[in-house]
C-alpha cells in the first residue's frame, strides 16, 4: 500500500511540474525591472539564475525517470533516493 501511495503521489507530482513548470520563466521574463533586488544581495535575475543552477541537474533525472520502474528508486545527486516513474 505505500509503494501504491508513493508512486500516485510522485506521478501527480511530475503532473503538476508539466502544468506549472513554465511559471518562474514568465514570471522573470515579465518582471518590469530585472535588476530589482529582491534579496539583500541578488536581482530578479540573479535569483533566476541561481534557481536554474540548482535545478539543472535534476532535468534529465525527471526526463528519464518517465520510464523506469517506480519499485526501484532513483538515485538524485546528493545522494537522496526518490521512485522511478511508470505512466
């Protein structure tokens, strides 16, 4: 039963990234003053930048991860383990 609840729960969350992934870009790109701080030391763009940064190793895990068996895990870098995903 967990198995079930963990594969359902990180295929609605693969969902909602497909759904939403696009926002952060269309929320920087329509920002009216790019170079605006939004904290002490980083711009709009600065921010977006260092959330790409972050993030671009995990694309192509969740590219590939659409066709492996969610019974065995992925191994993400940093060495955190989450399911495989099988539509």
């Amino acid at each position: 039963m967990a198995a079930k609840t963990m594969h359902s729960r990180w295929r609605a969350t693969r969902d909602s990234l497909g759904e939403t992934g696009d926002r952060p870009v269309e929320t920087v790109c329509s920002a009216r003053a790019p170079r605006a701080k939004v904290t002490a030391d980083r711009s709009v763009t600065d921010t977006a930048a260092h959330v790409a940064a972050i993030a671009s190793p995990y694309a192509p895990i969740l590219r590939v991860g659409e066709h492996l068996d969610p019974a065995k895990p992925v191994t993400w870098p940093g060495g955190s383990q989450v399911p495989g995903f099988m539509p």
